[in-house]
C-alpha cells in the first residue's frame, strides 16, 4: 500500500500497545489449556472443534496489520483493509472457534475510528456488535442442549448483561478514540497556527524594522546630509577668504562649528534611536529626564514634566513611552518653533502621554504619513493602545498616547 502509518507515527501510540496486549493475551489462551473438573471436561468435549494454529494464525496476522493502516483517502485501499481484518475474524470465529472474539472485536473498532469517518464507523461498530451477539447466542444455545438443567431464564439474563456490557464497551472506545483524535487534531491546529503567528510576527517586525531605517536614512539625509554640505561650503569660503577677509573667515568658521555640534548631536540622536534597548536599564522617570536635558541643551526650551507613576510597566510601555516623547521632541525641536513644551504622564487605568507644545502646529489632513508621527502611532496600537494628535495651524500640537500596563496579546 501507499501512505502507510508505521509504528514510528502510529497516531496514538498507546493504543497499539493495548491491541499488541490483547492479542498475546487471545494466544495465551489458545496455547496454554487449564485442567478442568470431570463435569465441565465433559461439557468442553462436546464443543465444536477448535483449531488453535489456525487461530494463532489469524492472530498473528491481525496483529501485523496493525503496524500499517492506510491514511490516504483512497476509500477503496481502507475497505480492503478492513474486510481482510474481518475474513481473518470470521475465520477465527467460525472455523477456528476462537475463545476470545469479542477481544478481536475490540481491535476491529479500534483500527475502524482512524480509518472512517462517524456513519461508516457506525457500520463496522454494528458488524462487530452483531457478530458479538450471534456468537453468545450461538453459546447459549449449545450450553443449554448440552447442559438441560440450566434455567433457561438465567441465560437470558447472562445474554442480555454480556450483550449490554459489551455494547458500552464499544460506546465507551468511540467516544475515546474520538476524543484522542480530536485533541491530537487540536494541537495539531494549534502548533500551526503558532508556526503562523511566528512568522507574521517575524515579518511584522521586519517591516517594522525597514520602516525605522527608513525613516533614520530621511532624517540623516535631510539633518545630517544639509549641516554637513552647509558645514563643507563654509569651510570652502572660509578658506578663500582666509587672506583676504579674515574677519568675514572667522565667522564662516565659527558658524561652521556650530554646524559640526548640530551634526553631531544628530549623529548621537539617530544612534539613540538604533539602540535595542533605549533606556539601558534606567527607570521611565530618569529616561524622560535625560531626554529633556538633551532638549535644553539644543532649543533653550526646558519641557515642563509631570510625571505620576505609582504602578510598574512593562519593559515593551516603557520604551514604547520613551519613544513616543523622544519623537514628539525631535518634531517640536525641527518643525514646531515653539516656546514652551509640557509633558504629563500618569497612570490611570493605563499609562497616558500627553506631549504638548504652542508652536505653530500644522493642517492633520494634510500631515498624517510622516514617519515621526507614523512612528509613534504604530508602536501605541501595537501594544494595544490609543493614539490621538490634536492640532491646528497656528494653534500648537497636543499628542495624547494612552497605553495598557500589560502588552496585549
């Protein structure tokens, strides 16, 4: 046959050693013969003639079988399986007068939930409760010829108990093998669909990662790139006029200066913003401190802080804060001209931001896919957050960042 299971990826491995338990234990008895009383002596003799090779035989057979089942959806490959599990039983039953066929059955209905689906499980299940019950009543029969003063009310009752016993027998393995089957099926699902997640997340993060490159390569090209073309023309002019306008020489060259400190701390900005870990174990409170000393220093413009944190965060609201303000400083310090920035962050049933400045502002229809503001919306929606810019020409720029405590999944 094609696509087989072999014993290596037998679907549930526990299952195939209880057959392999069962079918040594149908050859035990077909082997092993117990010394009988005179009375049941003379009862056994009267049975139909057993055949124990043939009955090792089938057993045997049966239980080699059970190291391959089909699993393609070849229907014609699964029925020709199951109908040689069943010539073998027959044969046992009929021919060979096996003892213990209702084990055999058990192993028939086993085997029959991983090739079926429910209605020709139902079929098999049936076949072997048939089969069952013929071969009780089969027994019943010769032992009341053969044994008279038996009640005849008694074997009914022993029918009728066996058949019942035997009947939820095959209920109770239905419903564990489906059960095994689903929770197999579940996890299955479940380890793909956590290979998935992975990989989105992989990918999430490499777009996520072009995006912040990209936007660094803009603000060193346009930052950058100018100080130090505005920085190499003044040196050149400096230089032509060294001799003859040395006064007009020295400012050209102080002003250069000037523009080698705005590169630098540029450069020392965009390398901040590359850092995998931007607070480097400090707490949010000292963060947010250095960032508005580093924006003293460059605009003259002290942010006022209000910071209230009575809760502890997560390290991933922590710099996902820490980048919020940094950002929102970095515009203010490029676009905004303003003259006062506040910054108040609290916790309330999240962590709020609010980053407020009286610059200019500017039209939001018309300044929504900057990589800054981009930037900072994308990291509050990705923690599960809100994201709110309110602003108008003339009128400055509130940015309001609320962020759960915990990242949500």
């Amino acid at each position: 046959m094609r696509h087989l299971i072999q014993i290596r990826t037998h679907p549930i491995r526990f299952l195939l050693y209880f057959e392999w338990i069962l079918l040594i234990f149908i050859a035990l008895t077909e082997i092993i013969t117990f010394p009988l009383p005179p009375p049941f002596k003379s009862s056994i003799l009267m049975l139909p003639p057993r055949s124990p090779i043939l009955n090792l035989f089938c057993i045997v057979s049966l239980g080699a079988m059970g190291l391959w089942l089909p699993t393609n959806d070849q229907q014609i490959e699964k029925i020709i399986y199951t109908g040689s599990e069943i010539g073998l039983i027959l044969l046992a039953s009929f021919v060979g007068h096996i003892r213990l066929l209702p084990l055999m059955l058990i192993i028939l209905v086993i085997r029959n939930c991983f090739l079926f689906k429910h209605q020709s499980r139902f079929v098999l299940t049936g076949f072997a409760f048939l089969l069952f019950l013929l071969r009780e009543i089969e027994r019943v029969q010769h032992m009341a010829l053969r044994r008279p003063f038996i009640v005849p009310e008694r074997l009914t009752y022993f029918v009728f108990i066996s058949t019942i016993f035997f009947c939820l027998i095959l209920i109770f393995l239905q419903l564990l093998v489906d059960a095994v089957l689903s929770e197999r099926q579940s996890r299955e699902k479940l380890a793909k669909a956590n290979a998935q997640l992975r990989q989105y997340a992989l990918r999430i993060e490499d777009v996520a990662t072009l995006q912040e490159r990209n936007r660094i390569a803009r603000d060193i090209h346009d930052s950058l790139g100018h100080s130090l073309t505005v920085f190499n023309l003044h040196l050149e002019a400096a230089l032509r006029l060294w001799e003859s306008e040395p006064t007009e020489a020295k400012e050209l060259l102080q002003e250069a200066k000037q523009l080698g400190s705005t590169a630098l701390k540029e450069v020392r900005q965009s390398v901040a913003t590359l850092r995998s870990d931007p607070l480097q174990g400090q707490s949010l409170e000292k963060a947010i401190a250095s960032l508005t000393e580093d924006f003293h220093k460059s605009t003259g413009i002290f942010p006022t802080c209000r910071l209230h944190l009575q809760q502890s965060i997560s390290p991933e609201v922590k710099t996902a804060a820490y980048r919020i303000v940094q950002e929102a400083l970095t515009n203010i310090s490029k676009y905004a001209k303003a003259k006062e920035v506040n910054i108040q962050i609290q916790i309330v049933t999240g962590l709020e931001l609010v980053i407020q400045d009286n610059g200019k502002g500017f039209n939001l229809n018309q300044n929504t896919t900057g990589f800054g503001l981009q930037g900072m919306r994308e990291r509050t929606l990705a923690l599960g957050g809100s994201f709110e810019i309110v602003t108008a020409p003339g009128a400055g720029c509130q940015i309001i960042a609320k962020l759960p405590l915990i990242r949500a999944c």
